[in-house]
C-alpha cells in the first residue's frame, strides 16, 4: 500500500516537474495554486461522500458563496453606498424579513389552537405567500435604489484571509439550511435537490444586483500575500514578479491544504471517523447503537462545506476576479466529482492526489488537443483535404470529452479509485 | 379581452409548448429510472444529440432538394428518432450494461452517466463547434394568426408552425405509449418490472429485451423532444443541458417510475414557469376603472422575475419532495 502511495505521489511530482519544464515557471506556479484549490474542495467533497455517502451535486453552490464572501469581506468600502439611503432600507428590509419569519413559524404552530391537517397547511401556505409579498415589498425598492445611487454595496475592506474564513463560515450556514431540507432524502432524491439548490442559489447571486454586482462583475479583488504589482515595484520583471508572487500565494494555499488534511486525517482515525463510516455502511444498525443518525450527517454536510467555501474563495481571490456567470456545473461540480471518483472515496490522501492530478489533467487537455488537432489538421492539408476549421474552439471542448472518458474508465476499471479507501481491521 | 388574448398566448400556449418538451423528456428518465432505478443524467444530452442527428438529415435532405408543406426537421424526425434510439442502446452497452453486471450500485450508474453527459458534450461541440444554429435558414417559420370575431379584439392567438406540430406530436407520442404499456404484452413486462424485477424475471419476462425496448423509447423519445425544442428555438450544443433539471424536476415530482406521472409533472412544471413570470397587472387592467381609488395598479406584478424562471421548477420541487417525498403519484425508489 505504502508502494502505491509513493508511486502516485511521486508520478505526480514527476508530472508537475515536466509540466514545469514544458510550460514554463509562471504558468506552473498559477496552476499549482488553482490544483490545490480544488484539492480542497475534493477533499470537502470526501468528507461527504466519502465518510458520510452524502450524494451532493450542489459543489458550484457552495464555491459561489465562498467567492462572494471573499469579495465581500475584502473588497474596499463602497463610500457611495454608506453615504445613500442604502443601509436604512436594507435594515427595513431586514426587518421585514424577520416578521415574515416570526409569520412563517407561527403558521407552523397552529396546531396548538386546534387547526390541525388541511386548515394547517393551508394557513402554513398562506403565511410563507404573506412573508414574501411583505420581503419583496421592502426588497425591490431597496435593491432599486442601491442600484441607482451607489451601484452596488461593495466590501468592507478587511484582509482576505478572513474573506476565506468568513467564506467557510458562510458556506456552514448556507449548508445547515440545504441540509435541513434536503438531507431526508434517498440518494437519487438528495442528488437531485441538491443540484436544484444550488442553480437557485446561482440564479440568486447572478441576479442581486444590489448585493454582488452580478454579470457586471467585481475585480480587482486584493490578494492575501503581495501580488505582482508589489513586486515589480521593487525592482523585479514581470515574469520574476509573477512566480515570485504566485509562489507566496502557493505557500499559503499549501498551508491551508495541509493543516485541513491533518485535522480531517487525525478526525478520520478517531472514534468519529469510525461512527461516521458506520453510519454510511449501515445507518440503520448505526441508529440502533444510540447514534444520532440525522444529526451526524448534517454535521458532516456542513464540514464538507466548509471545506469547499474555504476552497472557492481562494479560487476566487487568485483570479482577482468574482463572475457569477463565470460558474458551470461540469467545471465547478463534475470536475470535482471526477477528482474523487478517480483519486479514491474515503481516502483523504486519495482525494488530494485525485484533486491536483485531474486538475493538470484537465488543464493539460486543452493544449494537448490542439497539437494533436494542429497536427491532424497538418496531415489533412497535405492529403489535400483541407485544414480543420476553429481549432482554438474545438480543442477547449477535447478536455469535456477527455474528462468523461476518464471517470468511465475509472468506474469501469478501478471503482474505487487508484488510492482506495484503507479499512483497518483489528481482529 | 385582448389582455386576455395576450394570457392565452403567453400562457397557455407557451406552458403548453414548454410542458410538452419536459414531459417526453421526463416520461424517458422515468422508464429508465423505473426499469434500471438510476437517474440518468444524460438524458439532457441525448436530447441534444438527436436534435443534431435531425439537423444534419435536415441538411442532407435539403442538399437533396426534397421540399415538402412540412418543416424538414419534421420530416426526417423519424429518421433520427430510429439512429437516437440506436445510439442510446449502445450507449447502454458500452458504458451502463459492463457496470451492471458486475453488480454496481444505482449511484455509481449515476456517476457513469455523468461521464456520458460530458462525453456526448465534448463529441457535439468537436464536431459542431459552439455556434447557435437554426432549423429555418432555408425556409420560413410559419406563424399562424387566429383572428377572433369579437368586438374591439384586435389581438390574435398567434403561435408559430412548429409550436402546432410539436403538441400534436406530443400527444400521439402519449396516446401511443399508453397504448403500447397497457395493450402489449411488453409494455406490462416493462410495468411490471417497474414494480418488481425479481418477480418479472421469475415469472419469465425476458429482462434484456424489457431493458433494450427501455433504451429505445428512451432515446427515441429524447430525440422528439431536443429535435423539437431546437425547431422552436434553436439549436445549441448546451440546448437541452439547461433543461434537463426542470425535467428532472417533473419526473420527480410525477413520482419517478411512473409514466403517466412525468407526463403529468411536466405540464405542471410547464405551466407553473409560465404563470410565475407571467406579468398579472395585465389582467387587472381591464377592471381599471372598477377597482377602488387607492389601488395603484403597479407596472410589474409577477410571481418572480423572468431571471428567476428556472427556480420555479426546484421550488416545487423541493416543496413536493418535502410534503409528498414519493411524488403526486406514488413513485418508485432505488
């Protein structure tokens, strides 16, 4: 086991180095960067699906929130905004909102007065209609008028790691909720819901204008560590400045990796990884034992989402830039799926491993396609049958087609990942 | 009354389009889910891929010169119903039918059919490239005008040739598969392995055949429904993606497993996305001058703005998976 491990990892370092040599040191340092990233979000996805057998389809959902919290916190303050009538009407609308909620849970309680079956549903129904029309009321003109006077509300100009933090923490939340409604559900069901949840949270960040800015975009976001700028202000070239920038950034990406790869690790082997790999094999026999099968897996639900706001947000604050429209469910869910499947469930080390090599892979893909396209292309001419047309176009859709033919090999070959789960027996 | 045309054309002609396409869509991922119990993400992707098998036989008849009354794309519909349907059996025994037999879960089916998506994907814009395209850049899209004869009506019901066909065809596709499920004999061998699969294999229901026949109305069915969604609108690579969890929705929300409930879920799905964004101020007018002083009619009062129609679906969704988690109709579970 110890001898596939090091193959894998070493493969990988050998992969990167040529990767390195090929492309060059600025390319591989941002690609770096971003493979770790996803790293993390694998490895919050691990936590799901592979401790917990949590099917969740609603990645995308979860890196949206955490690239809007990071520019959210770490954005400079809109000064129009704090200026206008802004803040007073989003405290009314938040007003509203509560006694829409204080509405909504009176109506549920209605039972206490003797409304009981249909007459509760009914009033239940009436109550959220009621809430809603009393939020919108005090919402739209309050969007309106942000829009109009100060565009939108802008940051609040805190330092970016917080950004990351506030992202995880953000995305816990959102998770409880998604959770709360979700997580009854039978494994089709839940794949299902939660993918629902988060194309409305997609369709909710695209449109609030008000609040993020929405397919105007938001750039430039700060970074955490000194950025390129920094660097050729004291003297570097710009290709120097972009490695020696992007290396810091690295740094601490790595950092974050690993402390949460040592945490998830050290929970893994202890009483609670053991419980909660008892209640993905059998939640039945699991309840029996007195465990508190519903509340473990919403806990687990909310880890694993930490995980993955944490990893959006750094994704978001290396770009620079936040676009909502920016986020498909093939790269910001499937791809995800495909780094698990193929880097093992319930392996930690097998989800980083599987994080960072599809990532290259998947990036690879693109300029692969187009030499092997460039050279086909060159073939065709000479035999006389013309040149492929739109190479540029053609060859970024290769890596779809590349990144599907990968997860059905793996399935159909290795189901369980090239670094499978380690079930440790003490007999 | 002509606000009340506007309705007529805005909604129920647009639910009822839109209704027909999600429930061929939703009546193939349910008979799979029903027969094979996996939720067949690709279903979305067969659509588009039999869309474009349509648009090229539309292309080689045109480059024939056979020009007929009806829409090419109509014409050769069958045809590229015959080569989805062909497609989508291989597909099963390329990637789906090894999985299988080797005993693998439902969810890893799923996965695997996550793999299909991108690959079918990838393959249609390799080979098509990302541009919108359009069945009708060589002949015109009929539009067809009803005039009614009422005083002061000088709004018509309008719909467009194509909008016709594809309900018409909706419905015999319906009718049809009622009766093949109700009348042959294997139709109730696909019902009954719906409910029971042992039982159907016990009783000497041949289950590969039962299995092939799925994949073949499945795929046939996907192909009607893209190749008709590209005729109303156009024709994209990403076409049928974006719809395919609306469909998914209203194969859920039927009950999975159950045709008559995907039919069922995606007229209700249709229409609830249509009257949701539908602007309501415009039938009040009309009673302008009944309503009380105080009563500001606004300019827009629809349920939730034209962005959000796509929620409309997940919301109903969310809310029948949490009152009824089976569906309207008692579905199937894996």
């Amino acid at each position: 086991m110890t001898q596939r491990y090091l193959v894998a990892f070493g493969g990988l370092f050998v992969l990167i180095i040529g990767v390195g040599m090929l492309m060059g040191a600025p390319f591989t340092v941002r690609l770096m960067v971003e493979a770790f990233a996803f790293a993390l979000i694998a490895m919050g996805l691990n936590i799901q699906w592979g401790f917990g057998g949590l099917f969740n389809f609603g990645i995308l959902g979860m890196l949206m929130v955490g690239g809007f919290a990071v520019t959210f916190i770490s954005y400079p303050i809109n000064p129009d905004f704090w200026g206008s009538g802004g803040p007073a009407m989003l405290g009314r609308t938040l007003i509203a909102a509560a006694i829409g909620a204080v509405l909504i849970v009176m109506a549920h309680r209605v039972q206490r007065l003797g409304i009981t079956g249909k007459w509760r549903a009914t009033v239940i129904v009436i109550a959220w209609f009621v809430a809603y029309i009393i939020f919108r009321s005090q919402m739209d003109p309050a969007a309106r008028l942000i829009i109009s006077e100060a565009g939108w509300v802008g940051g609040l100009g805190l330092p970016v790691v917080l950004g990351w933090a506030f992202g995880g923490v953000l995305a816990a939340i959102v998770a409880f909720f998604v959770g709360k409604v979700s997580l009854g559900l039978r494994t089709d069901y839940l794949a299902i819901a939660t993918i629902g949840i988060a194309e409305i949270l997609r369709a909710v960040i695209k449109n609030v204008e008000w609040l993020t800015r929405g397919t105007l975009t938001v750039s430039p976001i700060p970074w955490p560590v000194p950025d390129p700028l920094a660097f050729q202000a004291m003297g570097a070239t710009p290709v120097e400045s972009f490695i020696y920038a992007r290396a810091g950034y690295l740094a601490l990406v790595v950092a974050v990796v690993a402390l949460a790869l040592w945490l998830i690790h050290r929970a893994y082997m202890g009483p609670w990884g053991r419980m909660m790999r008892a209640i993905r094999d059998n939640h039945i026999a699991a309840g029996s034992m007195g465990k508190d099968v519903k509340g473990r897996q919403l806990e687990i639900f909310v880890f694993g989402s930490v995980l993955m706001g944490i990893g959006g947000a750094i994704l978001v604050s290396f770009v620079q830039i936040f676009d909502p429209s920016s986020y498909q469910p093939i790269h910001h869910t499937f791809l995800i799926w495909v780094m698990l499947i193929v880097g093992g469930s319930g392996n930690n080390f097998g989800a980083l491993f599987g994080g960072l090599f599809i990532y290259i892979i998947w990036i690879l893909s693109e300029p692969l396609a187009q030499a092997l396209f460039m050279v086909t292309s060159g073939f065709s001419e000479d035999m006389g049958w013309g040149a492929i047309p739109d190479i540029e176009a053609r060859s970024v859709q290769m890596r779809v087609f590349v990144l599907g033919l990968v997860i059905s090999i793996a399935l159909r070959f290795a189901p369980r990942g090239l670094l499978p789960e380690v079930i440790k027996r003490h007999d | 009354m002509n606000d009340f045309i506007f309705f007529f054309n805005q909604v129920i002609i647009g639910g009822a389009v839109l209704g027909s396409i999600y429930a061929l869509g939703a009546i193939g991922v349910t008979l799979i889910f029903g027969i094979l119990r996996f939720a067949h993400f690709a279903h979305g992707d067969m659509m588009t891929m039999g869309a474009f098998f349509a648009f090229v036989l539309a292309g080689l008849f045109a480059g024939m010169g056979i020009v007929t009354p009806v829409p090419t794309g109509f014409l050769v519909l069958p045809i590229a119903m015959v080569i989805a349907a062909a497609a989508a059996v291989g597909i099963d025994k390329g990637f789906y039918a090894p999985l299988r037999a080797r005993g693998a879960r439902p969810v890893t089916l799923l996965i695997a059919s996550i793999g299909v998506t991108m690959m079918i994907q990838g393959l249609i814009r390799l080979f098509f490239g990302v541009e919108t395209r359009t069945f009708f850049a060589t002949e015109p899209k009929g539009l067809i005008r009803i005039e009614l004869p009422f005083e002061g009506v000088t709004r018509p019901i309008s719909f467009t040739e194509p909008q016709v066909y594809l309900i018409v065809l909706t419905l015999i596709a319906v009718v049809a598969l009622h009766v093949f499920l109700t009348r042959s004999r294997l139709g109730k061998g696909m019902r009954a392995m719906a409910d029971n699969p042992d039982l159907a294999q016990v009783s000497g229901i041949n289950t590969r055949l039962v299995v092939r026949v799925t994949w073949i109305i499945a795929g046939g069915l996907a192909c009607m429904a893209g190749t008709m969604l590209a005729l109303d609108v156009t024709l994209k690579p990403d076409l049928a993606f974006n719809i395919i969890l609306p469909i998914f929705a209203a194969a859920i929300v039927g009950g999975l497993g159950q045709a008559y409930g995907a039919i069922a879920g995606g007229f209700l799905i249709g229409f609830a996305e249509t009257l949701a964004v539908f602007n309501w101020s415009v039938l009040l007018r009309p009673f302008r001058d009944s309503l009380p002083e105080w009563f500001e009619i606004p300019g827009s009062l629809s349920l939730v703005q034209s962005e959000y129609k796509l929620t409309v679906a997940f919301i109903i969704l969310v809310v029948v998976l949490l009152v009824r988690p089976t569906g309207i109709f008692k579905g199937a579970s894996t």
